[in-house]
C-alpha cells in the first residue's frame, strides 16, 4: 500500500511539514510505503486555462506537474497538508489542484481510497480551507466523508506545531488510520 503526502507549505521546517511528516511516519510503522512531495520542491505552474485539455494528449505545461499528479492519481491513499493564506489553501496547493483539471476533463479519477488532510492556521481560517480541499477530493476520486481523516489545529512559528502534543497524536493518528483503512 502506498500512501502519498503532497505539502503545500513553502516552510520546510514549518508547521505542516512537521505534521505530515509525523502522521507519515505512523503510517510506515504500520507497512505503508509512504512519499512526501513539497510542492515548493517542484515546479508547478498555474493553470493557463485554456480548456483544450480533452483534445490534448498531454497537458502543454512541461513542469512537474504531470509527474506529481501521475504519483497522485496512482497511490492507494493521499494526505494534503496545507496551511491557511487568507483563509484558503497556499498558491503552491491551488496550482497543484488546478492542473488536475486536465485529468479531471479526462473523466479519469484518482485510485485512492483514503484521504488524510492537515490543515494548519494561525487563527482563522481553517473551516473554508477544508472546505477547498474537501471539493477539491469530492472531484479528484469517490473517497466519501467516512474515509477522509481529518487533523487541524493553531500554529504560527516554525517549531510551534511540535510543542502542540495533542495535535502531534491527532497527526500521528491520522496516519495509522490510512494504513490501517488500507489493510
Ligand atoms: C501569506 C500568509 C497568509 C496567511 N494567512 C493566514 C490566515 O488567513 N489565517 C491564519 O490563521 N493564518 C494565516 N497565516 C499564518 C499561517 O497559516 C501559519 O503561520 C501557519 O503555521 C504556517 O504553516 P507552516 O508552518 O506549515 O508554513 C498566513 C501566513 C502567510 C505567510
């Protein structure tokens, strides 16, 4: 079983990073193969939005994108970490869900049949962020409510995430609950 991660914070030792890693790392106890993707790492331009994709054999943009959605579309499970920028996803998070729209103009959806999703905030913010990445899912594949786990909570600073134990075991939780939904 594989279970794939794809970050949306540019902080490296931020907040997210930290969580996504830790529910990971669960995971991998339990026999999952895992994968992190830092979209920060990549290139992953916007969307030009020319809605050709359905007569196209590939998508025109010749960056990462493509790899990392092909990864995506293949895993059993996916975790979308993400931080709040004014009260939504990151950039790096919306370019990666917006170049999907070529598979999704495919009719084709991903495989996966768990879904893990952290978001972290500063203050506010949080419920319309899961909201994005909850549409974002209901487009991408069939994963109903009952397997999308869910982890929020307040952070700021880098490190901030780590002195928070409760959010620390939600994460590390979320992560045994994929591996274990995909035993
Ligand atoms: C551009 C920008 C916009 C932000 N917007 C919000 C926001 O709307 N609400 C909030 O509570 N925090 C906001 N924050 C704070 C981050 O969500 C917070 O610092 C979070 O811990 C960053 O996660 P990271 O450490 O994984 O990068 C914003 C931060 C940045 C840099």
């Amino acid at each position: 079983m594989k279970i794939l991660a794809i970050v949306g914070s540019p902080r490296l030792n931020g907040n997210t990073n930290f969580l996504v890693d830790q529910a990971l790392d669960e995971a991998a106890k339990l026999g999952a193969e895992t994968e992190k993707i830092v979209l920060s790492q990549h290139t992953v331009n916007p969307c030009l939005g020319h809605e050709n994709c359905a007569s196209l054999e590939s998508c025109t943009q010749k960056d990462d994108a493509g790899g990392i959605i092909d990864k995506f579309y293949e895993a059993d499970g996916v975790i979308l970490g993400s931080p709040v920028y004014y009260y939504n996803v990151t950039a790096q998070m919306k370019a990666f869900m917006d170049r999907n729209f070529f598979l999704y103009n495919k009719n084709r959806l991903a495989r996966a049949r768990v879904v893990g999703i952290i978001v972290v905030a500063e203050a506010e913010g949080i419920e319309d962020t899961l909201h994005t990445l909850h549409q974002f899912i209901d487009s991408v594949c069939q994963v109903g409510k009952s397997q999308r786990f869910v982890v929020s909570g307040y952070a700021n600073r880098p490190g901030d995430a780590q002195k928070n134990t409760q959010l620390v075991k939600e994460a590390r939780e979320l992560g045994q609950k994929l591996a274990e939904s995909l035993r």
